[in-house]
C-alpha cells in the first residue's frame, strides 16, 4: 500500500495536467511542454509543503510562490483551481479578450499569484527580494522560485543566484526545473549548461537532484530543505519536457504545442481519457 | 520609387519570411552577415537560416543583453549583425547595451524586434512594446523604421546592411496586408506620401497604414479630402515633408501602434509646434495604458487602433473645425 497522502497527489498530479491540456486544447496553442514538466512539483507544493490558504490567499503567514518560467502559467492556474482558490470553469477563459487568467502571471489578475513574471530571469530577483524583505521583517514565511534551465541563460538568474547565497536566504529554495529543452531545442545545442548541480553549487547552494516525477522523493526533498538553514538552497528537478504523456514527451517541438493539426488533437483527446481515468481511480486500486 | 499595390485585400508573404530571406540573400552577397537569435529561431524562422548557412547563424540562447553585446562586437571585426527577438525585450530590455555597446560607441547592430504593440497577442502584457520607439528615439543616430508590409519590410532589412550604426525595425511576425507593389523602393528618412489631401492628413506607419488607407476610402466616400503618408522611417524624421502637407491641412493626425507617448505622434507633434503650423492636431495610438492578452484583432478594437476609430475621431475633429 502507498501512502495515501502520495496516492491523493497522484490523483491531483492527474487533475491538473487535465486541466493544462483542456485549457490549451481550448485555445487551440499553448505552452505545454513547460506547463506538464512541473506537474508533479506544484502538486507536492501546494498539496503538501506550502502554508497558503485559498479562502484567504493574502494570509500574511502564507509560504511565497514564484514561478519565474512564467510561460508555464497555465500549470499553475491549474493547481490553483484545484486547490479552490477560484472556480474550475474560470480557467476556460484562458488568454482571451478581458480574462484574469493571462498566458504568464500577473499579480494584479489572479488570485493565488503573488509576482508577475513572464519576462524571463526577473522572477529570481523579485523571489530574492520577497526573501530578504521577509527575513528583514523577521516574518517566518518561505519562498519558492521555479526556474526553467533555459531560462538559467539569462544573467540575471546569476545576480539573484549570487545576492540568495551572499545573504544566505535559507527561507528559499530555488527549483530548476531540468527539463533539458528550452523553445529552440535542446538546452546542449543552444547554450550548453554544462553541469547544473555543480555551477549552483559553485556559487554557494545547498543542492539537491530530484526526480522530477517522483512525488514522494520531491515531497522529501522540499519537506528535509524547509529545516536546513543558514545556507542558499537548491533543487535540480530531473524531469521531462512535455511530462507525463508519452506523445507529448516524444514530441521534438514541443514547447508551444498547437492543436491544429489531427495527430495532435487526438492525441490530446487520448490523453484526457487516460488522465480522467487516473483521476477517478479508487483509494485502494492504488 | 514606390507603387502601390492594386489590391489592398491581399496578404503578402509572413515578415518573418521577408526578414529571413533578405537576410539570407545579403547574406550571399556578403559572406560578413549575421544573424543572432536569443533562442526564439523556431518562432521568427531565424532557424531557416541556421540551415542554410550555419556559419553566419549564431545562436544566444536566452540573452537579450548578450545578444546585443556581442553583436557590437563582432561588427567591431568587420561582420553586420542581424539581431532577432520579441520587440520589448529587443528594446527596453536591453537598453543601455544599445546606448553604450552600439550607439555610443557608433557599433553596428540591426535589430529586428518582432510583435510590438498589438501584434503581441495572446503572450500578453508582459510581452508588449507600446514605448519601444520612444525608448529608443531618445538615444542619438539610431535609425527607427516601422514596417508596413512584406515589400517594404524586406527593403528595409536590404538598406539596413549598407549602414553603419543602431537600425531598429519593429514589425509583425505574421502576415499583414500588401500596400506597396514588389520592387518598390524607398528612401531611410524619407516619408512616402502615398495621398495627397486637402482637409485632413494623417500619418501613420507599420500596419496601421493599411488602416489608414481604409479610413481614407471611408472618409473620401463621404466628401472629405484625406492625404496618408507612410512615415515608416521614424528617426531621422522627414520633417520637411510634415512641415509641407501640414501647412496645407486643417487636420493633422497621427495613427500608430504605440503609445502616444514619445512616438511617431510626438514626433510629428513637435516639428508642427515648433514651425508654428496651425492644423487641428490630435495623435491616435495606445493612451499610456499597458497592454493584456487577448487576440491581434481583439487587442486593436480594445486600444482603438482600428479605421472605425480613425474615422469617428477625424469625422469629430472637423465638427470642432
Ligand atoms: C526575456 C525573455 N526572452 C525570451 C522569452 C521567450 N521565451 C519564452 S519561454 C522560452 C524558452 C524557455 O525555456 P525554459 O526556461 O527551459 O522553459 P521550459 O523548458 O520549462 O518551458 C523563451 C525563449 C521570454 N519569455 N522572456
Ligand atoms: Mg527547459
């Protein structure tokens, strides 16, 4: 028997890539690759590690979320639904005309979202800053930032990843979600990152490597950090561009995904099916 | 010398297409070109020209900054850089690396910035250019050209490789509507005066001259004489060409896909203040708001970028006449 705590994720991981895959199959595009990899992350931390509260989302002991890799909105749109912080039939109106709930977050539109990012590298320094200013106010909330490996291009996650270690920020953990493709294709082909463990390690993190689809291994990880302290700390995420749904994953083009295409549309339709099933599966079948 | 197109109701090639393959032709002209591209190849087709001639594609990954940087340098040693992204990250992103590394330092480095204003669609806000060309209008000797369709687009790209110095091109990835006939050829600095009017005379460029003309055809349908220039090179100014239609018409208007702030409506602005012309003046564009998500078509209605607007607002100016 698995625990049953890691059994309701799996059934949460599952609500919420059918939520990303509905609204995008809705809008006929969308950023899918980047949206699935980080799945299984915002399960864990929503579901199980964050202080928040969605019938109270300015809660001032709430934990802090910053999703960097901004084009990823949907995914967090869609944990936030789950969670109740808005209803489910909100997330249809996804990028058109007059919505809250824009391609990349804005924290003046969407309740549960704290930092508007969407240019990329300017959510480090903004997580850095919501860092120091809780410690300078002696508040006991944390920070989470998620970072794309190609996003890690842009020097400004460096002068963040710099200010969080010379400060020793230890109520922030930066997440690099290793996804290995960025939009022009392989991290290795455009900007090799070379090793990205041992670079943050290099300026000072606490670092740990994580399988990105394994809930459990990510719940201990993020649970085991929340009580290091006195150091900058950092998870690599090994995870999969386009995570948890085989076509999606083999899918070489597959950071803008668009629907216009037969193959595509049913390979999405399959993909619904499969993830209702996981989503209605009985406790004990699990 | 310019012609206009017979049919206005079609769409010429993508721009992004008309970039590439200007590119791609100098390039076989002239084996110093470059593209640079800061990992957005897949979405302006730079990556076509990684294919064809890998040894003059270099690909940034995700570095606006660097990306500007290197290309000034490497036109220190002779090549001409061709530089892609997203309008407001080709811009305000990287500003002061235009001012020092480029500019300042009288470094080449042509920039495409793809999207600006409306065309930005569902990327959103954070993705939109209303102050690009003010941004960079303030900055000495850069050359600042909105592109109107795929003609003139790929003219520009042309005429960009033979100067030295900042050229910033701002227009849409996607197709738009033809206005000039191929083989059409134009003048940096210099407007293009497609109609003459006596009544009203409106500037515009990119796009929207397309809209223009539409209002033009509205506004002559109901007796009202509508000059259009196509001031698709925003800095130099051609302010000759301003000083002379503008001292002919009661109304002057600027219609741009930017804000109305420190655009090509301020620029015009200025240079019929400060020559004393007298028109009913008023520019048309983004009313120092941000930008949001929804459609290119749902965007313009929402900023009043639209023929209807012009009209309506045109049509009001001469009641006030
Ligand atoms: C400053 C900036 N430059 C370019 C872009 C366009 N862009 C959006 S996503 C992306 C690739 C991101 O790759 P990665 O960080 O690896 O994200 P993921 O693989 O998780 O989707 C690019 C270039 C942007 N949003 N911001
Ligand atoms: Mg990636």
């Amino acid at each position: 028997m698995r625990d049953t705590k890691i059994a309701g994720l799996e059934k949460m991981a599952a609500g919420v890539r059918y939520d990303i895959l509905n609204m995008l199959l809705k809008c006929g595009a969308g950023h899918l690759g980047g949206s699935f990899s980080i799945v299984e992350l915002l399960c864990v931390l929503y579901g199980s590690q964050m202080n928040h509260d969605p019938a109270n989302p300015d809660w001032s002991g709430r934990d802090y979320l910053v999703l960097s890799k901004g084009h990823a909105g949907p995914a967090l749109y869609a944990t936030l639904a789950h969670q109740g912080y808005f209803a489910h039939d909100q997330l249809d109106t996804l990028n058109c005309g007059g919505t809250d709930f824009p391609s990349h977050p804005d924290r003046l539109k969407t309740i549960g979202v704290d930092v508007t990012t969407g240019s990329l590298g300017q959510g480090t320094s903004q997580a850095a800053g919501v860092a120091y200013g809780l410690k300078l106010a002696k508040r006991d909330n944390h920070v989470y930032l998620i970072v794309g490996d190609g996003e890690l291009n842009e020097g400004q996650c460096w002068e963040a990843f710099q200010f969080i270690a010379h400060y020793r920020l230890d109520n922030l953990v930066v997440i690099i979600d290793d996804n290995k493709k960025q939009l022009d294709g392989y991290t290795q082909d455009v900007m090799n990152p070379f090793d990205i463990a041992k670079k943050m390690e290099a300026f000072g993190f606490y670092t740990m490597k994580v399988k990105g689809d394994d809930l459990e291994a990510i719940d201990l990880a993020v649970s085991y950090l929340r009580r290091v302290g006195s150091t900058a700390k950092c998870i690599v995420l090994d995870t999969v561009k386009g995570q948890g749904i085989g076509y999606f994953e083999e899918l070489m083009d597959n950071h803008s995904v668009k629907f216009d295409s037969q193959e595509n549309q049913k390979a999405a339709k399959a993909a619904l099916d499969e993830l209702e099933k996981l989503m209605n599966r009985e406790a004990e079948n699990v | 010398m310019f012609e206009l197109t017979e049919n206005r109701n079609t769409k010429g090639r993508e721009l992004r297409t008309s970039v590439v393959e200007s590119i791609l032709e100098l390039i076989k002209e002239n084996d110093k070109v470059v593209a640079l591209e800061a990992d957005l190849g897949g979405a302006s087709y730079f990556n076509k020209i990684n294919k064809a001639a890998p040894h003059n594609f270099i690909q940034m990954g995700i570095q606006e900054a660097n990306m500007v940087g290197v290309a000034a340098g490497i036109s220190i040693v002779g090549y001409v850089p061709f530089v892609h992204t997203f309008a407001p990250f080709a811009t305000r992103r990287v500003l002061d690396q235009i001012f020092m590394s480029g500019s300042y330092s009288k470094n080449t480095i042509n920039i495409y910035g793809s999207d600006p204003g409306y065309c930005v669609g569902t990327n959103g806000g954070t993705h939109t250019s209303f102050e690009d060309v003010a941004l960079l209008r303030a900055i000495p000797e850069i050359v600042i050209c909105d592109g109107a369709d795929d003609t003139q687009v790929a003219w520009i790209v042309k005429e960009f490789a033979k100067m030295e110095g900042v050229h910033y091109l701002r227009a849409n990835r996607k197709a738009v509507r033809d206005i000039y006939k191929a083989g059409s050829s134009f003048q940096i600095g210099k407007g293009n005066l497609i109609f003459e009017g006596k009544d009203v005379l409106i500037i515009s460029a990119g796009e929207l001259v397309s809209d223009a003309l539409d209002a033009r055809d509205i506004l002559e349908a109901q007796g009202y004489s509508v000059g259009v220039i196509d001031m698709f090179t925003i800095k130099p100014l051609d302010e000759k060409l301003i000083i002379e239609q503008a001292a002919k018409a009661k109304i002057v208007v600027t219609f741009e896909n930017h804000s109305v702030i420190g655009g090509l409506g301020s620029a015009v602005g200025e240079v019929i203040v400060e020559n004393r012309l007298n028109p009913i003046f008023k520019r048309i564009g983004v009313e120092d708001k941000f930008g949001q998500v929804g459609s290119p078509d749902f965007l313009k209605e929402k900023y009043g970028l639209t023929s209807k607007r012009l009209v309506k607002e045109i049509k009001t100016l001469s009641g006030k006449m």
